[in-house]
C-alpha cells in the first residue's frame, strides 16, 4: 500500500509550484506515495505510486499516438474510479492530447440515459476517439471511434516528445454537471489548473507532511479531479479511494477507511454528509476513530448548517470534532476553488434579514489572487450585506466554453466571471444564498426551493433526492402576473395515503414558509440529480412542463 510521500535526498515538499500537471507528476515519481483503490468490501485492490502512474502513462501516451492520434486532438475519457483513469489521463496530456472528462456512473441515468449523456458530449467536443472500460466496451455511444482500454494497451508503442508545454495552452475539458441547464464544456488551461491546485495546497486545505487523503468523490467531477486526484499529486499527498457507487451502497465504509488508513482531509457535499448521518449504524462504529480527521471539507452544493450540525453530533462519539468542517465555494468555471473557510473554527452562519430571519453558511474568505464581487442587475456592486449576483475574478478562469451560447455563465469584459449564483459578503467573507436561476419570488419574498424541499423532508420524512420544487410564472390568460406559482413533485414510497401526504406537505410548508405550494406525488427514481448529486430543477420543471411525469 502506497504511504506517506518521502522525497529523493537533498529535495523537499513542493506544494503546487510547477508550471504544468506533468511536471507535477515528474517530481513526485521521484520519490514515494501514490494513490491506492479500495473495492465495495474495503479491501485494497489496486495500488498506483507515482512512479509506475508516470511510468504507464508515457508508455499509454505512445500508444495513443500509435494508434494515429495526434497532438491537439481529443479524446473522451470515462472518469472511472481505477487506476486506468489517472494513467489514461496523463497519457493525453503527455502527448498532447486534451483529454475530455465524461461520467462513469451508468446506474445515476439508466442505460439508454448513460448512452445518450455520453452521446451528446461526444457531439460537443468533437473528439478522435472515446477510450472506455472494458465493462462499457459493447455500448454504442454514435458516431465516434471507440477503443477499450486494453485495445490501447495492445497497441504499437511510439515516441513521445517530452518538450515544454505552453502554460496556456489547453489541458483538459471539464464539463459541468448540468443542475440548472444542460453541461457545458469547459476550457481548463495548464496555468489555470496550477494556480487553482496551488492556491488550494497552500490558502485552502494547507497541506502539510503528516497529511493523507480519502475521497469516494468521482473523478469526473471537478471536485473529484482537481481536488482529490491532480491537487494531491501536485503537492505529493497519498490518496485513498472508494468509487461513489460503493459509498452509496455502505457509507459506513467510507468512516470505516478513513480509522483505519489515519485519513486526516476528505471533502463531500452535502448530501454525502447527510446520507452517513442516516444510514451509518451504531455496531458499524465499534472501533471506528475519527479524531485524525482535520479537514472536513463540504462543497459542491447549498451547504445545510444542519446537516452538519447533526453529522458532527451522530460521530462526536467516534472522535469527529465540529472544528474539522470547511465550508468552501468553487465551481468548473473557476477550475475549482474560489473561497475556504479554513480558520478553524467550524462553519459559521449569517443571517440576512429581508422580512424574515434566514441563515446561510459563510463559505470563507476568496483564496490569495481571487476577487468576488457581488453586484446588481446593472452590474452595479452593492453594499455588504445585500443579495446579488455573485461575480469572480482569479487566475484560475476557464478560456471559455466548447460551445459557447448565449445563455450561460460568462467573463465580462472586466475580467469577472457571472458564477450564475446569488448571495452577499459579510466581513470579507462570501455567503451563498442559491442559484439566481432557481429562485422563487412570492409577493416579493426570496423564496430557495432547497428551503421549500427541506421542509418537506422533515414533515414526510423523506430522503435529500427524493423531493425537488420550481417555480411556475402565474397566468392570467396568456400573460404572466409577476408572481411565481410554486411546484412540488414529492416521489411517494410506501407513505400510506396520497391525499394524506400530499395534505401533510401542503401545511407544512404553509405553517413554516407562508406560501402555498402544489404538491405533485411522482413514482419512485422520477426525480434525477447530476453526476454531482445536485437536483436537476430545470429537467425537473421542463418534465413537468411537458406532462411526462410518472405521476401517482
């Protein structure tokens, strides 16, 4: 098993300090550690130091540019969890390939769902080749040159220039997990990817020698990849690993690793949290020791205070301290981070008054080199304390989009980019109050849908993904009146009475929120969430919309 990262003699730490990812890689192979793959039991499956990573990914890289493959083309990559994705990864861009990330999770769609997701990045990227699993092998993605793994590996090798790469030139292709519209392309630089994994090394999680991280994050989110698979190689941090869909399946496991491997940083949103809070039981704690954990990082969606509150409370008994969590704000866009909250007091709340009282977890200060600023329909920045958009600026800012349209997250010609989210700063620190796209306005009210969707998870006691609201304009005749009719599609599991659920909802959110809400009983696995386990409001809505909704 891959340990503590130790460097040659007469060499030290280097956190993030290159000017590309394979440099990265090159100086840590020269010492120890790696990254280390666990299966559904928790057993080690795969180890992969980072000598033999950069060892197979040059000699991958040989073979894809036997196979014809040239520098500047792209290749789609399912971003499974197993050692094949990091040397595939590489392999691209020792070459000079831009590898285009693409989602390994075919349970979260369905099968015809899966093939069209990875059909339709295939349309948007326009790549050489799809390069897949050996377990996805006999799917039909379109029109697209397909090759295994193992094909790859069966081919001819060929040499590969290992000359600079320009710091600007294009690394790698994220795209975004589609919450409100459909995912995006998005252009990652070399220099952009080092000076987010820098900033993140040194200002966010401040990596030090005793550090080891865990993540069951997947690899083709960018939470996954940047911050759990490229930022701790570049700064020479063993990481374990458990695929998302074995987390799922025993979030138990997760804690379980972590005690035993001494894990001290592991991120998750905040479902991940909510979801080992329910389902983790007594008897699998016998053992378990948590007090290693110093960074709990919780990103990736709206941050719930209570969710945290009641994770911190259900393992407090396991050595989990309050302290340990980190909320944080970042998105694809920005590469990956923008703010942390890393001072070491756990997360902190503020709370904005707008006729109502209404908390929101504080996500941090903006790292070093990173600006926000909140500013109004006008693009007017507004006082500190007032809702608006929130708009950022860094060195770590995509080059654009694939296809770039008219709708869409932005950089002006001031260099900040429309993040697409609403939210506020209190004492230098960004608050994020939800998506600009999602929210809901009654008789002038701010209203989030997650506030709405809370609410009726605690009255029906239903699960995080099994409830999601929107909005509707109202209409009088074929105008709209200005106010927003609002919509909540609740799939029913063996909750006895319809009407009795649906009238227990309705008070609910009647009693809590002063608002009327149509509750819409829908069939089981109706409701769909991203790749990143964000609700899909907007497919929500236009499912809605169209009348296709497997009602009760």
């Amino acid at each position: 098993m891959n340990g503590p990262f130790t460097p040659v003699p007469g060499t030290a730490r280097r956190l993030g300090d290159f000017a590309t990812i394979m440099e990265a890689l090159d100086f840590a192979a020269n010492g120890t550690g790696g990254f280390n793959f666990y299966t559904s039991r928790g057993e080690l499956q795969h180890e992969l130091s980072f000598a033999e990573l950069r060892h197979r990914a040059l000699s991958f890289a040989g073979k894809l540019l036997g196979a014809g493959l040239e520098p500047g083309e792209r290749v789609v990559l399912i971003g499974e969890t197993s050692p094949d994705f990091p040397v595939c990864f590489f392999a691209c861009l020792y070459a000079g390939i831009v590898p285009c990330i693409a989602p390994a999770e075919t349970n979260v769609l369905g099968r015809s769902g899966y093939i069209e997701r990875i059909a339709s990045l295939v349309r948007a990227c326009s790549p050489s080749v799809l390069i897949v699993p050996e377990k996805l092998a006999e799917l039909d993605f379109g029109d697209v040159r397909k090759l295994s793994i193992s094909g790859v590996c069966g081919l001819p090798d060929n040499a590969v220039n290992l000359g600079p790469s320009s710091p600007e030139s294009l690394a790698y292709i994220q795209f975004s997990s589609g919450s409100t519209t459909q995912p995006k392309g998005i252009l990652i630089s070399h220099a952009a990817l080092m000076a987010n994994v820098a900033a993140i090394l040194k200002d966010g999680i401040r990596l030090n020698a005793s550090d080891r991280a865990f993540s069951w994050l997947p690899f083709y989110h960018d939470m996954g990849l940047v911050g759990f698979l490229l930022a701790p190689l570049a700064g020479q941090c063993t990481v374990d690993y458990l695929a998302p869909s074995s987390f799922a399946r025993r979030p138990a496991l997760w804690l379980q690793l972590m005690s035993k491997l001494g894990s001290t940083i592991c991120y998750a949103p905040t479902f991940g949290y909510r979801l080992a809070t329910e389902r983790v039981r007594d008897t699998d704690l016998e053992g378990v020791d948590l007090s290693r954990w110093r960074l709990a990082g919780i990103g990736g969606d709206m941050v719930q205070i209570d969710t945290l509150e009641q994770f911190a409370s259900r393992f407090a008994s396991a050595g989990f301290v309050r302290s340990a969590f980190v909320p944080s704000y970042g998105l694809a866009e920005a590469t990956l981070a923008v703010t942390f909250a890393n001072d070491g007091s756990g997360p902190a709340t503020a709370t904005l008054r707008s006729g109502e009282e209404r908390s929101y977890v504080v996500c941090g200060k903006p790292l070093t080199g990173y600006e926000i600023r909140i500013v109004d329909a006008d693009d007017m920045p507004v006082a500190e304390g007032t809702i608006g958009r929130v708009t950022v600026n860094g060195p770590s800012l995509m080059q654009g989009y694939v296809v770039e349209t008219e709708s869409g997250l932005m950089i002006g010609s001031d260099g900040y980019l429309d993040t697409g989210d609403l939210g506020f700063m209190v004492d230098g620190s960004l608050v994020v109050t939800g998506r600009a796209k999602d929210l809901i306005i009654v008789n002038g009210r701010n209203i989030w849908p997650s506030d709405v969707e809370w609410v009726v998870q605690k009255a029906a006691n239903i699960r995080y993904g099994q409830t999601v609201a929107f909005s509707l304009p109202e209409r009088t005749g074929e105008r709209a009146t200005g106010a927003d009719h609002i919509v909540v599609l609740v799939e029913h599991r063996n909750h006895g009475s319809a009407d009795d659920l649906r009238g227990m909802i309705t008070d609910a959110v009647s009693r809590q929120m002063g608002v009327l809400v149509e509750v819409v009983l829908v069939q089981p696995q109706t409701i769909t969430m991203t790749s990143s386990g964000k609700l899909r409001r907007a497919a929500a809505r236009d499912s809605y919309m169209a009348g296709t909704l497997a009602t009760v």
